[in-house]
C-alpha cells in the first residue's frame, strides 16, 4: 500500500474543503434573503387583495427565510474561521492526528449543507485547539435560539403592517392582546390624509 502523506499535507489538501463550504454557506445565505423579498412581495399583494390568510403565511415565510439567511451567515463566519485556525496548524506544523483524523469524512458534512451537521463538525475542529474562543460559545448560543422552526408572530405582525403600508393601505386587523393600537392604527391616525392619497392612485393603477 502507499505511505501515508503526513499529517500536514493531508489536513492542507482537504483545507479547500472547508473554505469552500464557507462560500456555499454564503450563497445558500443569499438565497435565503431572495426568498424573503419574493415572499414579501406575495405578502404585499395578498394584502392588496384583502387575503389576510395567505399574507400571513407569505409572511411566515418571510420571517423564517430571514432568520435561515442569519444562521446560514453565521455558519459560513464560523467554517471560515475554523478554516484559517487549520491554515495557522498547518503554516506552524501544529497538526496532530487527531484532526486529520476529523477531517476525514468531513466532505460528505459539508456537502449536506445541513446547519447542525456542520456545527457538531465544527465543534470537533475546535476542540482541536487549545483555547476555543468565547465567542464561539456565543455564537452557539444565538444560534440555537434562532434555528427553531417556530415563526416569532410579533415579527409576522410587524411585517404584515409594513408590507401594508408600502401598499398604501390601513390594515385594520385583530392584534395580540397587549398589541391592540400599535402599528397599524398609529399609522392610520398619523398618515391618513396620506395614506388615503396612495390607496386612491393605488385603486386607479389596478
């Protein structure tokens, strides 16, 4: 059989690995903020059609692609620093085995794509190292309280209202109790002269 390469040369050849899963992360990050602004389109116009179920769904929508677009981000800062720790191991011949052995099969991780993957991937690399940053621990923290699938309704609401107003219309809609006189009637009292002005150019457009 071959000898096998050191260490070094076998942690550098897979280091384009990881910084290529950086920039994917990127991507998907940006995808993620196109999806919001076509699902806040899809909101703006089912308010306009007096859809207030379909606008709150799109605006779901909205909300978890924006918060998938932060995780995604926060991941790539994350793969991308790992990336430059394993650069400094390998420029200072500070690779051990035990982090070639984490790299082995680490391909088909960062291929998935899939944020808790890649985190438990990561969290091996890190532990590589022999002082793990405080932020890490933060950003873990953060994450966790925003990869949940649940969508913050207050957010839903506050977009539902937005989108409203940049359509030129009052929503007049049933809030939260505790909510009751925010957005939607403040700007309606402050803006109707205004607001009147838009919906009338808007209804003579349609």
């Amino acid at each position: 059989p071959p000898a096998a390469l050191p260490e070094e040369r076998y942690v550098n050849k897979n280091l384009f690995n990881l910084k290529f899963a950086a920039k994917e992360l990127q991507r998907n990050s940006k995808k993620c903020d196109k999806e919001e602004k076509l699902e806040k389109a899809k909101v703006k116009k089912a308010i306009q059609k007096g859809n207030m179920e379909v606008a709150r769904i799109h605006a779901e929508n909205a909300i978890r692609q924006k918060n998938q677009s932060v995780n995604f981000l926060r991941m790539s800062a994350r793969v991308d620093a790992v990336a430059a720790r394993v650069q400094t191991a390998v420029t200072m011949n500070q690779v051990t085995k035990s982090m070639a052995g984490v790299v082995k099969g680490m391909d088909a991780t960062l291929k998935s794509m899939n944020l808790e993957k890649i985190s438990a991937l990561m969290d091996k690399f890190e532990h590589q190292f022999e002082t793990l940053d405080v932020q890490t621990a933060q950003m873990e923290d953060s994450m966790s309280s925003t990869t949940t699938l649940t969508t913050p309704q207050n957010q839903v609401e506050s977009l539902l209202h937005e989108m409203a107003d940049e359509a030129g219309l009052d929503l007049n809609m049933e809030l939260p109790q505790g909510q009751t006189g925010s957005v939607g009637t403040s700007v309606a009292s402050t803006e109707q002269d205004e607001l009147s002005q838009r919906l009338a150019k808007l209804r003579d457009q349609m």
